[in-house]
C-alpha cells in the first residue's frame, strides 16, 4: 500500500470514529433532530448510524475492506448532513454561518469518501480491464475471420 493510502485513510476516518464513538455514548440532541425530519424511530436510527460510523471508520482506517466501508460511511454520512446541518432553515445570521460550515465540511467528506471508494490501491478498475478483455477479443476475432476468408476456396 503506498504511503499516501496509508496516512489519508485513517485521517478520513478519524472524524467518523469519534463521531460514531460520541453518538453512542451521548446522543444528545440528534434523535429529536431526526424526528423533526420526519423519520421514525430516531433513537434506533441514531443508534445505527453511530455503529455504521464508528465500525465503517475503524475498517477504513486499518484498510480493511476500504472501498466498502468508504461506501457505507459515505451512505450514513449524507442523512446525517441533511438532518444535522440545515443551515436553510435558520433564522440566526450566527447559526446559519456555522451550519453552512458544516454542511460544506460534509460534502468535502463525502467527497474524500467517494475517491476513497474509487481507489483500486493501484490495480486495475473492473470497467478498465472489461474493456482491455473487450478490446483483445475484438481484435483477436478480427484476425480470426481474416484467417478464415483466405482459407475458404474462392468461386469462379
């Protein structure tokens, strides 16, 4: 794993493991805030997205299964940015500031989340090497029917 993978990962994940840590052990205000977003049993949501953070954070900073847990914190970080961080809802100059903050914190979060879920480490992407196995078998059926139209007798 090449040294830059093996800093940015756990520093990606550092946010999410004390996170998901402090919403296990104090959930503070965001249960109400999910049910003032409609959703139904907050506290088991809440609960669950704690343990998808702070698991997701841990397997992503050891490297374990990263592009799968980049993805899964990446899911749980998108309803947590639109029911945490409704800055268009404030009233308060001073509020609405810092909500925007971390609001925009998020997105650059998923952001790194998503390159973090694209990474091969390096290897081949499946797309790439599906077109790479496309493009030899073209060429290779290519040949095969020009071997094939000079073997055949010609009529005259």
């Amino acid at each position: 794993m090449s040294p830059t993978r093996k800093i940015a990962r756990p520093l990606l994940a550092t946010m999410f493991i004390t996170g998901g840590a402090d919403t296990l052990r104090n959930p503070g205000p965001r249960p109400e805030m999910a049910a003032k977003a409609g959703l139904t049993d907050p506290e088991k949501l809440v609960k669950i997205n704690g343990i998808t953070q702070l698991v997701g954070g841990l397997a992503l900073a050891t490297g374990r299964l990263p592009r799968l847990s980049a993805l899964a914190l990446a899911g749980s970080l998108v309803p947590t940015t639109y029911v945490g961080h409704p800055f268009w809802s404030e009233t308060d100059k001073t509020a609405k500031s810092q909500q925007q903050i971390q609001f925009f914190k998020n997105l650059s979060m998923l952001g790194g989340l998503l390159l973090a879920a694209a990474d091969t480490g390096g290897r081949e992407s499946i797309p790439h090497a599906a077109a790479r196995v496309t493009r030899r078998a073209k060429k290779k059926a290519g040949k095969a029917a020009k071997a094939a139209n000079k073997a055949l007798p010609t009529s005259s």
